[in-house]
C-alpha cells in the first residue's frame, strides 16, 4: 500500500473567490491537520495573489478518500467549489535517510507519541547525547517524518550492534513503512561491517529480515519482559559471553 500526494495550485478567477479563500482557509486547514491520515497539509499564496499553491501528503488511500469525503460536506468546500484546481494526485514511498542536524526533536515526537510515554524517546536522546547512537535512520514524506530505528554498540568484540527502539507513526503502520526503513538500516549497518544485530524483541516481525531467536540464544536479555532476536551476517555462531549491553538498555528495561 502506497503512501499518497497531491500537488497543485488553486486558482481564483475574481476577488470574490480569494476572499472566499481567505475567509474559509483557516478552519479547513486546521480540520485537516486533525485528521489522522494526514501527514502534511500546505496552501500557500503564490506571487499571483489568485493563485494558491497547494502540497497535501497522506498516509493511504483511504486516509486520502477519508479527507475528500469531509471535505465535501465542509464550509470549505461550499465556499470554494467553483474556484478552478489544478491538482496533481501521485502515489509515492518515503525516504529513508540517516538522521541529519535538526531531526532530533521529531525523532523525539515519533517515539513519544509511538509508545505513548517518553521513556523510548529519552534513551535515544540520551544515546545522542553521549555519542553513542552509531546509526539512526528515519523515514519521512516531505516534511513528515513517518518512523525511526536507532543502533547501539554492544560492548565487546565481533562487531555487534544494537536494534532497538523502532517505530513507526501509527497511521503508516501496515503500509510497508517499517519494513522498508529497517531494510534499509540493515543494509547499512551491513556497509559500516557489523557482523551482528540484537533486537531485544522477538516479535514476528523482524523474521522477515532474517532475525532468529537461535542466533541469540546464547545472549542474555537486558529484560525479563522480552527474549532476544538477532540477525547474524557471519558464518559462525555469535557467543553471547563476548558482549555486554550498552548500560543505557540496563535503565530502560
């Protein structure tokens, strides 16, 4: 399933249709931001002040069906529905980079919201901030971020990383988001030389990306809520007696 755009302008005839504009704008705007599958809603004027330029971004198809059926039996739509649109529909993915300068806060936002505490969000936070958040890859579309996956160092020798914690926004959930963000991380790590990753999770989830609880059978979970899964890109057995976790997993388990 395919995340959605729009892209376009809105085009006033007379006077009287940018005022209609100007007048219904503002509670369209808000209404929309409210709805769940929206990610991002922007309508800008142009430098042709009968022009708008109009950029909408949803989480599905039907999050975008959702939108135009309210819009329809909206003042908005009432006000406006002779003005002339010139839009652009488009399915699309996200882009799944590595965290840059100024990600931080959305980073903290997404885990926060994802697990309905900050516990997530402040040990990544605090990863960060003492160095030691090896690799943090997000998702996003335009100006939405959609999900996260951080990465830290297990102390020891072979090379073994980390997975923990991934989310994802609740409305890209079952949309192939996390799948393609944690494909992509992997990948990464693999390009970095890890030779291992840990999840302290064994949801069926990361089966799909080669993770099997054999290969961390020998490891000790950093919690007794969860057994450990990991993906072992060597050819030999992982021994769990040559790693420790990262002091960080002992606080928030």
């Amino acid at each position: 399933m395919a995340l959605v755009t729009l892209k376009g302008r809105l085009i006033c005839a007379s006077a009287e249709q940018r005022r209609a504009v100007l007048r219904a704008l503002p509670e369209h705007m808000r209404a929309t931001l409210r709805e769940p599958g929206c990610l991002y809603f922007d309508v800008t004027q142009s430098a042709d002040p009968m022009i708008w330029e109009v950029c909408e971004g949803f989480a599905s198809e039907a999050a975008f069906d959702a939108h135009q059926s309210r819009t329809r039996d909206s003042a908005w739509f009432a006000q406006t529905r002779d003005i002339a649109r010139d839009y652009v529909k488009s399915s699309a993915r996200a882009e799944i980079t590595t965290e840059a300068e100024g990600d931080a806060k959305a980073i903290y936002l997404l885990h926060r919201d994802g697990f309905g505490r900050e516990d997530e969000a402040k040990f990544v936070d605090d990863l960060r901030a003492a160095g030691d958040l090896v690799l943090s890859v997000v998702a996003r579309l335009g100006r939405a971020y959609l999900g996260h996956v951080a990465f830290t160092p297990m102390i020891g020798a072979p090379k073994v990383w980390a997975l923990a914690p991934v989310v994802v926004r609740d409305s890209c959930r079952n949309q192939g988001v996390g799948t393609a963000l944690v494909e992509a991380a992997l990948e990464i790590a693999r390009e970095k030389g890890v030779d291992a990753i840990l999840s302290p999770s064994e949801q069926p989830f990361f089966k799909r990306f080669g993770f099997t609880l054999e290969d961390a059978a020998s490891y000790r979970s950093p919690s007794v809520k969860t057994r450990l899964i990991a993906r072992n890109f060597r050819t030999t057995p992982l021994n769990g007696r040559d790693h420790s976790w990262h002091p960080a997993f002992e606080r928030l388990a």
